[in-house]
C-alpha cells in the first residue's frame, strides 16, 4: 500500500524552541516536498528534495531547513520556531521531479505559542 | 513567478446539480494543470489533470477544461452527491518545471 507518513501528527511548542517534523514513504519515490497550508493562502511549497542530499528552496524557505540523508526520508526543521509558523505542514512525494502526480501525507498541525 | 488564482473560496449545491469551480494562472508557460480534493480533516489527493496539448478531459463525473487564450481552467462536476463535498485545489506546473504553484482552495458543500 503507497503512503507517505508524518510524525507528529499534532505538536505544541513554545517560540525559540527548536522542531522537528518528519516524513516517510515506502514508494522509492525520489522528489519530496514540505509545504504549509494556511487558511485562504493555500498550499505554499517550502523546499522540495530532488533526491539524497539534493534539496533545493521553495517559495517561502526563510526559517526552515531540510534534511534528506535516506531516499524515504525527509526532515524538515525550525531552529528557534516564530509564532507566525504556526500551520497545518504537508508532506508530499512524486515518482521523479517531473512526474505528475503527488502524494500527500496526513500532515502535521504545529502551534508556536 | 506563476500565479493561480481561485476564483470561489466557497461554492453551495445541491444533491443532483453540477458544480464548476475557476481557476485562471499567469505564466504563459504552464502547461500541466493537476486538481487535488482535500476532504474534512484529510490530506490532499489528486482527483484529474489536464495537460495543455488538450482543452478538455473527462473522467466519470469530472471534467476540466483549458482555455490557454484566457489561460483559464475549470473542474467540472456532474451529479453531485455528499461525498463530494470538499475542498478542491487547483494547480500548475510550467513546461521543464519541477514546482506545482497551488490555489487557494475552493470549499465545495452538497447538500441533501
């Protein structure tokens, strides 16, 4: 069965604090991406991964970094999280960079109080 | 950089009726335009695309259509029932691009 997981799944931490969220999938896909969702802005992507250590910046990167040192797995990291990044934050992968269809993971809802 | 616009952030039907949800882009280079249904508290899954060397595409009860002159696209569905209700996302992707620039969303509601 193809899934993409997340985990956590739900996260509350306090500004300054430092996060971490990650995603896996069992495709052998080799693009994978991190987007955040917000009411009325829709998806906007943050970084996608080529493949192994091949990470390139999305449209909003500022205050975010990746990690991809397996194929199947994809790191995304706040260092001292901000009250504005509080969102819903999706995972997501595709066959190949210029394949078509994308799968979603159930995301994860983090809150920076 | 590319822009997609939805023109609906909510759209009520009824059991039965169709519903057409508009989505219009900026780049004159995109040309692979995916749509994604997001169901209560669910993630996204792709529903159809449609690429630009065809203006329309048909699967069961969906359907979308491309006007690449008024670079403007449109899910259409047919036969609503409950389950359809969702939010549905459109998108594009420009021609050798890796990006999908997503919409904003339009919540679509079917009532009984």
């Amino acid at each position: 069965d193809m899934k993409v997981t997340q985990m956590p799944r739900y996260l509350i931490k306090r500004m300054g604090e430092n996060v971490l969220l990650e995603c896996g999938q069992d495709m052998s896909h080799e693009t994978m991406y991190w987007y955040r969702q917000d009411p009325g802005l829709g998806l906007q992507l943050i970084y996608i991964s080529y493949d192994v250590d091949s990470n390139s910046e999305g449209d909003i990167p500022k205050g975010y970094r990746v990690s991809r040192k397996k194929r199947e797995h994809f790191s995304l990291i706040l260092d001292s999280a901000k009250t504005n990044q509080t969102s819903v934050y999706f995972c997501a992968s595709s066959l190949s960079r210029g394949a078509d269809e994308q799968y979603f993971g159930p995301g994860t809802r983090l809150t920076v109080l | 950089g590319e822009k997609v616009e939805q023109h609906e952030s909510t759209l009520s039907v009824r059991e039965g009726d169709s519903a057409v949800i508009n989505c219009t882009y900026t780049d004159t280079a995109s040309s692979y335009f995916p749509w994604y249904k997001q169901e209560a508290g669910k993630s996204l899954h792709f529903v159809i695309d449609i690429r630009s060397n065809v203006d329309r595409k048909q699967s069961q009860r969906l359907t979308v259509l491309l006007d690449k002159k008024a670079k403007r696209f449109s899910l259409h569905i047919t036969a609503t029932q409950p389950e359809d209700s969702a939010i549905y996302f459109c998108a594009a992707r420009s021609t050798g691009g890796y990006k999908v620039v997503f919409g904003s969303g339009t919540r679509l509601l079917v009532s009984p």
